[in-house]
C-alpha cells in the first residue's frame, strides 16, 4: 500500500526561541532549522513499514518556503521515495495545510496519511484531525503502536489516563507521538541517494485552495518571567522555606 | 452569546480542568454544556452545578464509547451552528475531536488559549510557551481548546436544567477494543495541589519508589520527565511537558531533572518550584523557587523522613 507522510520544516527543538523586539513574531533569522521531530517519528514509522513489506510506496508532503525542500531531502534519506512541496511561502495555518493536502491525497490515493501529532512551533495539534474530518476518514491521533491487517489497522493511543486500543478502517489518517519509534540518523550515501529521488513543486493556486489566514496575530510576547529563586543548603533548610515562607506543606 | 463546551468525564464526574475551562467560557456567553457518553447522566448532573452553566444537553449511546472522535465531532456538528464558540478542554480528548469539528465547520480552531481577551481575541502559547501569541479570529464560529490551568475553577450554582439531545450518527468509521487505564490511590496529576516529578536521574523504575514515597508524604501525584518515561521508568500518561501533560500546582518537586524548555513548557507556571539535582548548572534551576544541589540518593530519603518529623 502506498502511505503519504507530511513533513513540517520548524525552528530546532532545542535553540531558545526569541520573542523579537517589535512584538510581531519569533526571530527566525540565522537560526538552525529541522523537520519537526513529529514529523521523523512519522517518517521512521512509514520506512519501517516499507522494510517489513507492508508499505510499496512513501510519498513525503511539506507545505511551506521553498527551504522546505531541505526538510524533503532528509526524510527521502530517511527512506521516503519521492517528495512534494507545496510552495505556500509561510505562516500557512493548519486549516488551509490541511486543505492543501486533502488535495494531494486526493491526487495520491494513499491508504494510510501519517502526521506528526504537533508541530513544536506552532503547537497547534490540529492538522491531521483536520485531514481525517475533510477526508471523511478516520483517525488515531497520538499513537504509539499501529499494525496494519489487510483494510483494517490496530492502533495504540496514548491518552491522558494511559492507553487506548482501537481498530480503524483504511484509509484512514493517524499522527505520530513520541513512542512510535526511534528515528533512524541519515548517512551519508543515503543523502547522496536522496538527491537523486523525484521532488515536485507545487503552488496552491494549482490546488485550487485559498490560504487566506483567519487568525490575526496581533502581538507576540515573552512569558512572564519567574523571580529569582534562592539555593538552600541542605535538606532542613529546605523543608523549613517550604513550611514557613512558601507555606504550601 | 451562546457558547458550546464539550465537557470531558469518566461517566460519573467532570474531568479535572472542565471547571477551569468553565471559567473561560463564562467570559464569552451563555454557557451551555454537552455531556456525551455511553453513560454520562452522573456527570451531566455535575455538569449542571457548576457556576455560570445555563443548561446541560446530555446524550447517551454505545457509539461514544472510547474517545470516539469522529462520532462526538459528528454529534457536535448536530448543534454547531446554534453557537458562536465552541469550546473543549486542552487535554488528549479535546485535542483529538475538536480539530474535527473546526475543520467540517471550515474554521481555524484556536488551540490551547491561555487567555480570553475578548469574543475574538485570545492569548496562547507557542513554541512550548516561549512565545504567548495573542490572536483574533475572523471566523464565524470560534473553535478553542483552553488550558486548564491558566483559567480558576468555576464555583458551585444551583442545578441548571440537563436536556436530552439525541445521538448524532454512527460513522462506523472506528472501533474501540479497549483501554488500559492507569489505577492510582494518589490523585491525579492535572488535578494535584502538590506534584513530585522524577527524571533520567532517577536511574531505574525501581529507584521511582523513592518519589512515590515523598509523594504519599505529601499526599502528592507523581509526574516524569519524558527521559523517564521514554526509559521505561513511568508509564506514557505521567510525562509533563510541551507533548505530555501541562501542570501548574502549589508545588512542584523536581527530582533529577534536567530542565529541558520542553520539560519547562509543562511546569514552569507552578507556584512552587523546588528543585534537587547534583548539577550546580542544571537548567531546572532558573525556574526554581528553591534548589538544592545534591545527590538526590541522599536527599530524597532525607526529605521524607524530615517531613515525617
Ligand atoms: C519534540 C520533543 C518533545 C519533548 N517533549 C517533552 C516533554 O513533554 N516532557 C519532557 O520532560 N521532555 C520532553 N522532551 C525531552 C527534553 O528535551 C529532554 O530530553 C528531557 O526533558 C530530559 O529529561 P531529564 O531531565 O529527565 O533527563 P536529563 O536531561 O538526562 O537530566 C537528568 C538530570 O538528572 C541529574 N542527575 C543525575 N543523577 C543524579 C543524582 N544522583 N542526583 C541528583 N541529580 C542527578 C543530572 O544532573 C541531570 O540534570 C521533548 C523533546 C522533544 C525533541
Ligand atoms: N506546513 C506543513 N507542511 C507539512 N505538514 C504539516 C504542516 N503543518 C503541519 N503539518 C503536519 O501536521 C502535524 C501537526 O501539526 P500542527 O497541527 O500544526 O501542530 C505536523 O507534525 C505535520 O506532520
């Protein structure tokens, strides 16, 4: 079966975002960019089952800047066959990337679309529901496990009070969370194989779908920030601030 | 205005977070509250006591067993167009169907909003709570998950009326075969005045009954780092963090953890900040109220046998 995978390209996980100065947004200038880590989970998962013979094809989706290719390029390193881009510029909000790529999958005829359950920029944790709502397909969202049986799926989602199995018709979409797998590092030769692996480019237009935001950010602000907080020495100390100026034991 | 708020509930009882959520969406309108499940009628009469409710719609069926999202999505676009928001709580269940109605409604929901700033504007966070974005809506219908723990709960009221609404349909599109829930005598983690968390540090699942012990001291729930939890020390639903679960209690103890923005983003609103680690540069430390730098081996046993005294 063929799987659709999408792939969002985000500010690392671990540079220490800036508020810029004016309030309009994040600096992103100069800082070190990577697919959302949701993102690897979901393309680990689709090239594993590749390996175990389930999946014959992985089409990677990414909706963005044209650096977004970069993003591409790594999970056909990954394992991924072919890339699209849809050349969207930025900003392009959850609702309209979900339009985007009904029309993809409309075009592709994937049995199964695989998401990262959030994007760390954004932390949205909407666009593969979305997905599954526009396709009138079903979904598992967070899952740690899928095994897949012919037209049916066995899925595992972690939920807040622990875990959830349930059985879901194909196609359906799922999103990816953080036990699903371990991603695989690129090697070199597999890079140098990427390059070589089809990439197409596409603008909304084309896909005849208005990108038009519905939300205005209006500012963009710092947290507040904590006080200062105080060492103690030792156990006894600590237990007497927590009694006595904290008061909260 | 009318607002919606798809209430979560274990069948009995209101989810812990639906009165804080209650809080938020008393600020927009009139509040009414859906109550949906295979058995839900308990938990639609506390529903009903909550302050500012103005009305319960309640309705019961095979078909909302599980988290169902497609099926509740479904019967919540039965009544959509009747409100002008539609609210639901930031935990794994609102997450997993309200994007669902946002996107059959064609609106873009505004996720986890840790502020109401007016009918069409609202605060939340982004980039794990780097960055507190505040945004306006032009959509017709404003679709919002709401962080719990940025709102108060809402007090009691005399029982507003609970009216049946009839299912909506079965999509069929999924199966539930069941869940394994996590049983604890501690209290449960969104909902805890007092929150020990282990991390890496830790060392082993076994070495966790050192925090289990403080926690039972403190009459406090017990959270981990995804190090731990992806260690196998703790199961997946005590993670706290950007993708885990968002805390903000009196206390929080923060036991061989290093600090990571990701572990940040899901405690650093807590009142209380304590933090022991045996590194003097642990990042944990610039959130801390008080920290102490020291093998927690020692000081985790020490703490509970000084709180004994
Ligand atoms: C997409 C993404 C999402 C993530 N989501 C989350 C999330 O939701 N929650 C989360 O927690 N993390 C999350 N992380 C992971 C995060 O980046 C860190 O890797 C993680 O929080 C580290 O956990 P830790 O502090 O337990 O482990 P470490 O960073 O390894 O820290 C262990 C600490 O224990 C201390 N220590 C060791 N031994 C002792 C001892 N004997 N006595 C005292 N101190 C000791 C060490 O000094 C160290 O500071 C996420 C990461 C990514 C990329
Ligand atoms: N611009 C995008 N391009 C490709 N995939 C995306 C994009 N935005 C979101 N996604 C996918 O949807 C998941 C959830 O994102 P979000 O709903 O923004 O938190 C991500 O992990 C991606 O897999």
């Amino acid at each position: 079966m063929k799987v659709l995978v999408t792939v969002k390209r985000v500010i690392d996980p671990y540079v220490k975002v800036r508020v810029k100065s004016d309030g309009s947004g994040v600096e992103t200038a100069n800082i070190k960019m990577t697919m959302n880590p949701f993102c690897e989970i979901a393309v680990e998962q689709a090239v594993r089952m590749k390996e175990a013979g389930v999946v014959t094809e992985i089409v990677v989706v990414s909706v963005g800047a044209m650096q977004s290719q970069e993003t591409l390029r790594t999970a056909m390193a990954m394992g991924a066959d072919r890339g699209i881009l849809v050349d969207a510029g930025v900003d392009i909000e959850p609702l309209a990337v979900a339009k985007l790529l009904k029309a993809i999958i409309q075009k592709e005829n994937p049995q199964l679309v695989i998401t990262g359950k959030q994007a760390i920029d954004d932390d949205s944790n909407q666009t593969g529901q979305m997905i599954s709502a526009l396709m009138g397909w079903p979904q598992a969202t967070f899952i740690s496990n899928i095994t897949v049986n012919g037209d049916t799926a066995d899925v595992t989602r972690e939920i807040d009070g622990g875990l959830e199995k349930l059985t879901i018709k194909l196609p359906a979409v799922v999103t990816s969370d953080l036990r699903l797998n371990e991603p695989r590092y690129v090697t070199l030769p597999n890079i140098m194989k990427a390059k070589k692996k089809p990439m197409e480019v596409i603008k909304p237009d084309a896909l005849g779908v208005d990108v038009t935001p519905r939300l205005k950010t209006l500012k963009v602000q710092e947290p507040p920030s904590r006080s200062a907080g105080v060492k103690v020495a030792d156990v006894k100390e600590l237990v007497a601030k927590l009694r006595n100026e904290a008061r909260v034991i | 205005m009318a607002v919606l708020v798809l209430a979560e509930h274990d069948g009995k009882q209101l989810k812990p977070g639906v009165t804080n959520l209650l809080t938020a969406a008393a600020k927009l309108g009139d509040v009414t509250v859906l109550v949906a499940g295979t058995q839900a009628s308990e938990a639609a009469q506390a529903a009903a006591k909550v302050a500012g409710v103005k009305k319960v719609l309640l309705t019961e069926a095979p078909i909302y067993e599980g988290s169902a999202a497609e099926n509740l999505a479904a019967l919540v676009l039965t009544i959509a167009e009747q409100y002008s928001h539609i609210l639901g709580p930031a935990s794994a269940y609102g997450k997993n169907v309200l994007p669902r109605v946002a996107a059959s409604l064609d609106v873009q929901q505004i996720s986890e909003i840790s502020a109401v700033e007016s009918a069409d504007t609202f605060v939340r966070p982004t980039y794990a709570g780097n960055a507190m974005a505040t945004v306006q809506s032009s959509d017709r219908i404003k679709v919002i998950t709401v962080r719990a723990t940025a709102f108060d709960p809402a007090g009691e009221q005399a029982a507003a009326p609970v009216e049946n609404l009839a299912p909506g349909p079965d999509l069929g599109l999924t199966q539930f075969k069941g869940a394994e829930l996590s049983k604890s005598e501690r209290p449960e983690l969104t909902a805890a005045r007092i929150i020990v968390s282990g991390g890496r540090g830790m060392g082993s699942a076994e070495n966790f009954k050192l925090i289990e012990a403080l926690a039972d001291k403190l009459g406090a729930a017990v959270g981990a780092s995804r190090a731990a939890v992806d260690s196998g020390f703790m199961p997946n639903e005590y993670q706290v963090g950007q993708t885990g679960k968002i805390v903000a209690p009196e206390l929080y103890i923060a036991i061989g953890i290093s600090g990571a923005i990701q572990h940040l983003a899901g405690m650093k609103d807590s009142k209380v900040i304590v933090a022991i680690n045996k590194d003097a540069e642990a990042p944990i430390f610039s959130v801390a109220s008080y920290w102490l730098v020291d093998d927690l081996f020692k000081a985790v046993p020490e703490l509970t046998q000084e709180l004994s005294a």
